[in-house]
C-alpha cells in the first residue's frame, strides 16, 4: 500500500472485513432524539412548570394559547383553567400613547424600577397590526436592552392573529398564565389606534396614557375617548429644553380632566410629567399606581371591576362568535354585498334589509 | 183602546199586524260601521297620504312602526321602503343633556325659531327608561305649549321598548316617515343617561350637547364620552344672575374641546351660551348648524357619515337578533346563570365558557 492510494484511509475504527460494520450515529439514538423532540410536555407537566415559576413551561404554554391547531387550543384551555386558581394575585396595567412618545423607553424605566422593588414584571403587547406590518411594536427588544436580560422580567411580543378580538383573546389567557407563574406585575402595551386600548382598558386594572408636550400632540393621533379612559395621564419627554412644556402640558391636562365626569372607581385621575431618559418622575408613576389600588380595594372597585371584565369577556367572545358564524355563511357571504349597497344608496331600510338576512340564516 | 191601556204605545212606524217589523236600527247599517272601524287604510294609502303631509297618515303609519304585531311590521317595512325615496332631504339634529338643563324650553324655543324661518320641525326622542318610568321625557307637551299648536311642528313622544334597540328603530323609522311627510329639520331629544346618546349620536347628522353652567354640572350627571361627541356645547339659561357664570362655563368648555383630537368630519365643535327664557342666542345655534352643514356636505363628510349610519343599523340589528336568539334559548338561558358565576369567580376562563355555551348553542 503506497501513501498515493486512492482507497479510503483507514481507520482505527474499522473492523475486520467479514464483520458488518456499525453506523457511527446510532439509529436508535436519532429516532429517540426525533420522537421526544415530537412530544410535548403534557398539560398538567405545563402547568407544574408555570406554578414554578419555569419560563420555558410558560413560554411553551403560551405558544399552546397563540397557536391555530384546535388540539393545541383543547390543552390550552386546560392548562389555563388549571392555572386560573393560582391567578389574579396581581397588578394589570395598559400603557398607551401614539408612536413617537416613548413607550418602550418608559417601560424599560418602568419595568426596571419595579424589578428593584422587588417586583416579577411581565410585559405584554395588544397590537393586531403587528401580523400585517409584521412588525410588532414589542418586537424590538433592543429598546428595552436591560429589562430583557433581567431575570424578573418576563417579555413577549404581540401574539399574532387576524382579529383583534383574536389578539386580545390570546393577550387575556397569557395574562393567566404569567400571574400563575409568579408575575405580580402585568403591563400591556397598545398604539393609540384603532379599537385596540379599548380592548386593552377592558383588561387592566389601572390605565395609563403616555403623552409628549407640544408637537400637535394634543389636538391629534390618539383616538377620541382615549383620554377619558385614562387614570394617569404621563407627559413623557420632560427633560432638558422640554421640562417647562411639559408641565405645562400637564397643567393644561389636568384642568381638562377635571371636566369630565366623576369615574365609577371613585378614583380621580391624575396628571404627572416623566423623562424615561433619567429616570425622573419614574418612582412617582408607581406611587400613583398603589394609591390607586389603595383607594380602589378599599372600595371594592378593583374586585368588582375584574369579575365585571370576566364576564364582559365572556359575552364578548359570544357575540364574536355569532357575527363569525352569521357572516361566514355561504348564503349571507353571497347576498352581503349587495344589500348593503341597496341600504346605503336607501333603496331599502336598514332594518328591511337586516330582517331579510336573518330569516334567509335562521331558516 | 183606552189612554191607560198597558199596551205598548203605538208608533206611526207601526205597521199593520202580519207584517214583520224591521228594526229601528239597520243591523246592515252597523255591520258595515263595525267593519269600517276595523280596516285600517291601506299601505299605499298612508303612503300616499304620507307624501301628501298629511299629519293622520303619519300617526298611523307610526303607530304601526310602534306596534309589536307582525302584520302591522309587515306592513310598516312596506310604508318605510315605499318613503324611502321620498325621504333624506332634512338635517337631523340630536339634543342631549341631564334633566335640568332646559332640554324642552330650549327645544319649544329653537322650533319656534325654525317654524319662523319657514321650516318644518319634528320632534321625536329616545328614552327606553320611559317604557319603565311611565314619564316621556316628551310626555310633559305642557312644556312645549306653543310648538304643539304650531302647524309646521310635530311632536311625537319617545317610542316605547323593552329595549334601546328597540326604540332605537323605532325612532329611526320615525325619522324616514316624518322626512317623507316634508319635514325638513329632524330634532331628537334624549337624557344623557345610559347608552341612548351613543344610539341618537348614530342616527343624527349633528349633535348638540345642552349644559348650564355651574351647579356641579361639570362634574357629573352626563355619561363620559358624550363631550367628544359634540359638535356643540350650549350652555343654556345664561340669563339673569347667571350670564357671567355661563360665559365663564363656555371659555372652560372651549379650551377642553380643543384639548380632543380633530373630528372626521373636518368640524371643529363650537361652544355658546344661550337662554330659552328670552331666546338670546337661539338663532346663533341654527346659524352654527348652517355652518356644520355647509363645511360637511362640502367635504361630503355629511353623505358618507348618513351612509356609514345606514349600514351601522343593519348591522347592529343583525347583532342583536343573532344575540337575542342566542340568549332566549332555553337550554343556553338555563346554563348561563351557572356558567357566568364560575367565571365571575375564575373557576372557568371566559374564553372556555364562552365555547362550552356556543358549542351546546351550534350543536
């Protein structure tokens, strides 16, 4: 045998001929590693995980609630339901404002002073935009560099989904599921468009909206009704050149608020300034948020509230349902468009129109 | 034959014995009487005599709109697509504010104003509460004691429903009878209690929010929302003692109003002060309105939004009719008490019960 040969080196492996030679992997190996990375955790393994507080148990379980696949639904459900117990031990709060105010930037300053605190931060996001633009607003974590790499703080980005009553579903169940892992402290992010904070305010306790001084800021981009929903309302930005219009900002929308009518939660909204950038105004933000669960528990508003949002949630989903069921119809989906044009051009009433698509459904 | 005979007396209709006597009253006579009572004109003739601004017409065209029986709907619908062509040609006005304010003396003080300029008004309103309190807010005419008599008005009290989406359609095909009988400006009254300001906000192209200053007015009693829903803000009774406070009251609204983002509609809502009592400022309201219908039936914002309207209704009855078929269901109906407490008390996630009702509903 010369060193030119052009036969496979041999190696210290090989065997005498006549001896049938094992494979170097281990088929049986490769078929276990298969099969166990196919089988899920079982759900009553999943909810164990999450009542340890086991991130990737809840991170598996949430996936379960965004997922698509009816039998990943079925466990989603059981698992939440197991959870549901172990839940609601916990503060939920919405942040909004329009892009542009800060929101991530504050939630960083936010989540991070909570974590000193001692608090387990769970942040969340309602943004059903996110599955056209494919760009969620919590996709960009980089904005929130420190609050990701500390270990009391959970993040998750959008769960995606058509509707936003899909999304908000999905964002709802997760709140369950972070509570049950040991989260005290929920916060839900949302733009300020669409009909998504009213979904959002529908599932916080306490609502906050985030605003800039100046800039138009006052007269557009966020949706009307918004700032009456508020229960803080935070000018961001007060820093540098800006700390003057900032509050005066906040006097100006203090004043506004008080126009409005009392709320039912006996709580008076409040007008604060922050700079997300140093910091300041931060703690007091925090503050507020515990006078409001102060006075609101000691009334029994919060309580009330949560059972009255459960409930709300509930029918919510029915009646999702129901328009679903109606407008998927073949028959409806087919006379749809044309009735609607009649009803709009007043070639038939609304209420005509509407009787003859419900007897051609119910018959 | 004697005077004291016990006979009966004797009559010059008497005939002579063997004879049959008819009777005094023609039993033909009443049938045909009796008969006539019970016929109600035919559809094309209210129609006809609805076009024709006969007010008797359209009495009984909207009682029939008010009635419960199918036949007399059957037969509204019919009236209602027939006016349809006929109607749309009036600006409809939505007037709220709490009780106190003045809502029928600012109301019986505009009308007169409008009949003056040569208009012709009706006055209609929502008040589901009415069906409860057995109280119209429009009950009380007494309060309209000049409008009533005046020959271009036309008050109608607020339909009766156990439901606001009841009276909601009644009202709005009101609205469609009384357009068609030549009624060129359409006021609707409500109390700004409940979800009936949301309702008439949806069916009127202009909405006017009635305030008076002072008397803790500001701060309670109206439903939140319903500011940013005004195009204008009438502060009433500025007279007397009160002017200063009321123009006070105006400057406060002002400056909160331009606090909320711009309207669709391109309008910027107006803050005034009025008094019913001495009609002071009533005609600046009316020129307000001519402005609001100038600037949107321009940008065509006004056709877009009464079309918007048209499909909102068709779509909100479809809603409800899915949903009260849902709910009277018996077997959902005797499931639900149960299943909204487990929720209520997180025994069951409000997305689980929601599918346990809807699966046992669509099975």
């Amino acid at each position: 045998m010369t060193l030119t040969s052009k036969k496979a080196p041999s190696s210290a492996l090989q065997e005498k001929a006549g001896i049938s030679q094992p494979e170097s992997i281990s088929s049986q190996s490769v078929e276990h590693i298969q099969h166990s990375r196919k089988i899920q955790p079982s759900a009553e393994a999943l909810v164990q995980g999450i009542l340890a507080g086991n991130i990737t148990a809840l991170s598996r379980a949430i996936t379960l609630v965004e997922s698509t696949n009816p039998m990943h639904l079925a466990k989603a459900n059981t698992i939440i339901n197991s959870c549901l117990p172990h839940a609601n031990q916990s503060v939920r709060i919405g942040i909004t404002g329009v892009p542009g105010v800060g929101k991530s930037t504050f939630i960083e300053a936010f989540g991070k002073h909570l974590t000193s605190l001692g608090k387990k931060v769970a942040v969340l996001a309602v943004d059903p935009s996110s599955t056209i633009s494919h760009g969620s607003i919590l996709g960009d974590k980089t904005r929130m560099e420190e609050l990701v790499k500390d270990p009391n703080a959970f993040i998750r980005p959008s769960a995606s989904g058509e509707t936003l009553g899909g999304v908000a579903r999905k964002t709802r169940e997760t709140i369950t599921l972070c509570e049950a892992a040991g989260f005290d402290t929920i916060i839900i992010e949302t733009v300020g468009v669409g009909q998504s904070e009213t979904a959002v305010h529908s599932m916080v306790d306490f609502f906050l909206l985030l605003k800039i001084a100046g800039a138009g800021d006052e007269l557009q981009g966020i949706k009307r009704g918004i700032m009456e929903m508020a229960d803080a309302i935070v000018i961001n930005k007060a820093d540098g050149d800006n700390i003057k219009k900032a509050q005066f900002a906040k006097v100006e929308f203090n004043r506004a608020l008080h126009l409005f009518p009392a709320k039912k939660s006996g709580w008076i909204p409040t007008t604060a300034t922050c700079s997300a950038l140093t910091s300041e105004g931060i703690p007091e933000v925090w503050n507020t948020i515990t006078e409001f669960l102060k006075v609101t528990q000691t009334n029994s508003y919060f309580f009330e509230k949560r059972k009255e949002q459960n409930q709300f949630w509930m029918l919510e989903t029915i009646n999702d349902q129901l328009k679903s069921n109606f407008f998927t119809n073949p028959e409806i989906h087919q006379l749809l468009e044309s009735t609607k044009k009649a009803v709009q051009n007043d070639e038939i009433s609304p209420f005509a129109a509407a009787t003859i698509l419900l007897e051609k459904y119910f018959k």
